[in-house]
C-alpha cells in the first residue's frame, strides 16, 4: 500500500469512525470486551461482565471499526504520520511512549502498550490492517460479529471452533484494535479534530 490520503467522503467517515471508536472505549476497554466476547462465545459460560447491551453497542462499534479499515485498505488512504521510519536493527523504542500512548483521562503507558503487533506492524500499522483485511472480506468479518455476539449471549452457544479459527481470528482482531489506536495517537488531537469536524460538515451539505 502507497502513502496515499483520499480526500473522499468515505475515508473522512472511516478515520472519524475510528477516533470515534476510542472515544467511547478506549484501548484497554476494547481489548478486554474483545477478550470477553470471545472467552463467552467459545465457552458455555454467558457474557456477564455487565448489561447484554453493552456488548451489543460494543459489537455494534466494532463492525463500525472493521467496516472502517476496509474503507482505509482498499482506498489506500494511508496517513503517513501514522507510519515510523523503522530501525535498523528492527527493535520498537518502547520509551518513546508518545508513539503509542493516546491522551485520555486515566490513561497510562502500560494500558497503551500495543502487546499484539509485530515488530514490523508497530511501525507501520497499516500492515496489521492489510493482514486483517486479507484474512476475510468484510461480509464475512460482519457475519462472524453478528455470530460471535449470538455466541457470547446464549446459554447453550454453538460450536464455533467448528466453522472458524478462533485463535487465529483473535490475534488480527486485536491487532486490527491495535494498529487502528497507533493510527489514532501518531495523527494526533488536530488531525483528529479535522478529519471528524470535515466529514460531520460534509454529511450535513449531502442532508
């Protein structure tokens, strides 16, 4: 994928849906219902860490976020703020926690730590995005929230494990989460403030 920033409608909406996207949850609260969802669906145990809508709204956002970078991936709309030159000996500078922590009230380095992503993909998120997007089309990514939220919430699931590769589906999914906050923190609050407040003034003029 080039460097490349589009200026159509879709790409404003798809990076405001991810900014979006972390100012509701936030990167610990989107691990940890990404987790539970899946520990739910895969289990005979039902999804409890609160009100069934919760996770419905969550599910609900997070194929909002995988509509998104299907948006950014085949629009090649790559913000190249975003992208850090790599190394030479290929190791990620942890201390330089402005590469990776966000700005959120109660937020810390270690909440932000990106523990899923390659060495490779820390550079350049947009690497983990392509591997999600290439791992299954967009349907099938919507078919298997609507399945992994029916799992989490019923009282005798069906066997998942049967028709998807669990483990395999879990790391892109927090990768893609990863990868998507390390877009957000590197384009930074004004990047953020411009993309959202332009396509909001878009949807308006089409209304």
């Amino acid at each position: 994928m080039q460097a490349i920033y589009s200026e159509d409608n879709d790409i404003h909406y798809a990076y405001s849906c991810i900014h979006q996207f972390f100012d509701v949850f936030g990167i610990q609260y989107a691990i940890q219902y990404t987790e539970s969802a899946l520990r739910a669906a895969t289990s005979r145990k039902i999804w409890n860490r609160e009100d069934p809508s919760g996770l419905l709204f969550y599910m609900e956002k997070l194929e909002l976020l995988c509509t998104a970078v299907f948006a950014i991936y085949y629009s090649r709309a790559l913000l190249p703020e975003a992208i850090l030159p790599e190394p030479e000996d290929g190791e990620p500078d942890m201390l330089i926690s402005e590469h990776f922590h966000d700005r959120y009230f109660n937020s810390s380095t270690w909440i932000n730590f990106p523990r899923n992503l390659t060495a490779r993909q820390y550079y350049n998120p947009y690497k983990a995005i392509k591997k999600f997007c290439k791992y299954m089309a967009s349907p099938e990514w919507k078919a298997f929230c609507k399945e992994l939220t029916e799992n989490a919430l019923a009282q005798c699931p069906d066997e998942m494990y049967d028709a998807y590769d669990i483990l395999t589906i879990r790391m892109h999914l927090l990768r893609m989460i990863e990868a998507c906050h390390l877009v957000l923190v590197r384009t930074g609050d004004k990047k953020k403030a411009a993309v959202i407040e332009e396509a909001s003034n878009e949807n308006m003029q089409e209304n």
